[in-house]
C-alpha cells in the first residue's frame, strides 16, 4: 500500500564471533546508491540520495534539489499558486512523500532529522523519491504518538526540516491529497488488526532466541532486557501504541495541526473518522 515509498529488507540473525555467542542482531540492507540501484533497476552512477533537507549524501550532483529547496526555502515561493504547486508535483512524487510523512507521524518519530530520499533520470520520470530512513526512537511515547503533525507544521524547531511539507500544505489541492491518503492507510494499511499482524511475525521470528540474548547480556549492570518477562512486557506496550486508540490520536493530531472541522473530517476522510472527536 507504500509502493512509492523505499523501505529496507531485513531480517533477524544470531551473531557469532570466533564461536562466541552475541546476541540477535539484525541484518538491514544499507541505505546507498547501491540500494536504490538493486531494488529500482537504475544505474549506480544515476543515483543522487540527499540525507536531512540539504546535504548530498550520494552521488555526484543535487540533480536539480538545490534549485528546488531555494524556491521552497530560501525564496519562499507561494505553492497555493496552482502553477508554482504543479512545478512542484513534477519534481517530486508526492505519494512518496505524503507516506513518508504519514509513517514518520504514526509511529511517533523522536527523530525528526531522519529524512532521506533520492533521485535518478531513470526512474520515475526524474521526480524525487522518498526512503524511510532510521525510525529507531519510534512507538515509545504517547506524547509523540499524539504531537507529530503539529510538530511538523507548526513547531519552530523543524522550520527548516519539514519546510517541504509546510510549502506543500499551502495548496489546497495538496491538502485534500494529503488527507485522503492519510484516511486510506488508516483504514488499510495502519488498521490495527494489519498493524498486529506484521508485529506477530516479527515477533515469531526472534522469539525463540531471545532466551539466549537475554542469557548472554544480563549479566550487565541496569541491562534494559534482563528476562523474557520484560520482554512480553515491552511488547504488550508497544501492541498499546497500534491500537484503535492510536488511530484516534491521530486524526485528533491532523485536526489540530491543520485546523480542520468536523466537515472536513467527514469530506475528506470519512464519517467513519468523527467518533474519534466526540
């Protein structure tokens, strides 16, 4: 349902090394030109992924971003203009960015600098794409959980950071695509019953060896993970930040950061949304 959006393949491993046991570490693929290279089909050499809002962190050239981010940023180009605002969406894939921030909002995100995303001739007509990129200090705060979308539009700490999606919510053809793909992973791909489901197969997958890393690190003073009773603990709460609860913080968030009334809500994203304004 995030086809547009790049995420990393993983899986969970025991690690060894000279025959001693290390724990259940996790094998990611590396966010590269490499990366983008063997999953899209592209040329290494095509490449150009930005890391944050600025900074080349590969390839050879901006391919055309220093141009756009000082239209956003620096110029303060007014993208309620339809004309400046289809400049915009041809430079950048806006299903991909719209997913990303949705996701990075979701999981209550504490790292907001996080932001990667890449660009290449040969795919997807040039247009800027987006990655998810380290969501480490993720589903740990309700407060987070419950702040996102206000932070990203309105909070000056991330003036610069989310500059691209402030511009953005300047259209309001953009705001109405923003909303109604936000009430479509609601319901789909973030519905709590889909949610519990991914977290039952990772949690499949290490289960059986967590005894052992449990066994090989507890030894250690104030060790986070001391017995599988904590374990199941730490779980039960995180299964607390994907519930139905959380979708209504959510919206709660979306209607706070974007100033939306309750016809809004019902136009834009569903009647099935305003229960969660009562």
């Amino acid at each position: 349902n995030m086809q547009n959006l790049m995420v990393q393949d993983y899986r969970p491993c025991n690690l060894y090394l000279n025959g001693e046991y290390y724990g259940v570490y996790f094998i990611r693929e590396k966010i590269d030109d490499d990366f983008i290279a063997d999953n899209l089909g592209v040329s290494e050499d095509s490449v150009s992924i930005i890391d944050g809002y600025y900074t080349l962190k590969y390839g050879k050239s901006y391919q055309g971003w220093d141009t756009i981010w000082k239209k956003i940023y620096t110029n303060k180009i007014n993208f309620a203009n339809d004309d400046n605002y289809k400049w915009l969406a041809d430079q950048i894939n806006l299903e991909s960015y719209a997913d990303m921030i949705i996701m990075r909002a979701y999981s209550g995100d504490q790292d907001p600098g996080n932001i990667r995303f890449f660009k290449s001739p040969e795919y997807d007509g040039g247009r800027w794409n987006f990655i998810l990129y380290d969501n480490d200090i993720s589903f740990r705060s309700n407060t987070a959980a419950k702040t996102r979308l206000q932070r990203f539009l309105n909070h000056s700490d991330y003036k610069k950071l989310y500059a691209l999606f402030r511009a953005l919510m300047q259209n309001e053809q953009f705001k109405v695509f923003f909303l109604e793909r936000f009430a479509f992973h609601l319901n789909n791909t973030l519905a709590p019953d889909k949610v519990g489901a991914h977290l039952d197969n990772i949690i499949a997958q290490m289960e059986g060896d967590m005894p052992y890393q449990i066994n090989r690190w507890k030894h250690i003073t104030n060790f986070y993970l001391p017995s599988m009773k904590r374990w199941y603990s730490n779980i039960d709460y995180l299964r607390s930040l994907t519930t139905d609860k959380r979708i209504g913080w959510f919206v709660q968030d979306a209607v706070k950061a974007m100033k939306l009334s309750k016809a809004d809500v019902e136009k834009y994203m569903g009647e099935e949304f305003l229960k969660y304004l009562e």
